[in-house]
C-alpha cells in the first residue's frame, strides 16, 4: 500500500457511526491507502468477536436498500489489510475482556495508534 495513513477513531458505539467508519475504512484502503481502525469506550462494540452491532435494525435496512451491512465491509476489511485496534482504556472503561474481541484485533494504546498513524490523515467519529 502507498499514500497517508488514514486512522480512523471511533468512539460511538452506534450502529451508523460504526457502518461509516467501516465505509471510509475500506473504501481508502481500496484506494491502496493504508488504515488503522482504532475504537475506545463504546467503539468497542464494533471490534467484539459477537458484536450485537449486527442485530441492529438499521442492518436490514441497509440489505433491502442493497447497502454493504457489517458482515460484509468487516469481511472487505480483512481482506483489504485494515488494522483494527482496540483502545486498552477503552476496553477497560466498558469492561470488555480483550478475549472478547474478533480474531487479528490488536489491543494497544492511544498513542501506538498516534505513532501507527503517524504524519497521515485522521478521522473521528
């Protein structure tokens, strides 16, 4: 991958907020940027092995709007190489165990996701 890091913070635990951070997550990588995804507080839940974002009404919407649900940009975002971070504190703060996020979901602190992101672009949501 070539071009700006794009990191992208997300702190809402919403489904809309994190459907958009997947949206611009794997549509930079697409482009061939490289991006970090790094969640804290209730972000989190996006990053759960079981995230109890899928139940949401909002996802049968989006399949009978024909709109990329979670399953589907989480399964672009593996295959496009999108580093997906979970915030220590933040887990912490939302008492989530780290054994309960999803495979490759590293577990680091805000300023790893500073250092990954580096001179690059940066999002929040």
């Amino acid at each position: 991958m070539s071009g700006r890091p794009l990191g992208i913070l997300l702190r809402s635990g919403g489904h809309e907020a994190a459907h958009y951070a997947l949206v611009l997550a794997t549509g930079a990588a697409a482009i061939g940027r490289p991006v970090l995804l790094f969640a804290t507080n209730a972000g989190c839940a996006l990053l759960l092995r079981d995230t109890p974002l899928r139940a949401d009404p909002r996802e049968a919407l989006l399949d009978r709007r024909g709109v990329a649900g979670l399953d589907s940009l989480l399964a672009a975002a593996g295959d496009l190489g999108i580093r997906r971070m979970a915030c220590e504190a933040g887990l912490r703060a939302e008492g989530i165990a780290p054994e309960a996020l999803a495979p490759d979901v590293e577990v680091a602190g805000v300023v790893s996701f500073l250092s990954a992101v580096a001179e690059g672009q940066m999002l929040a949501l």
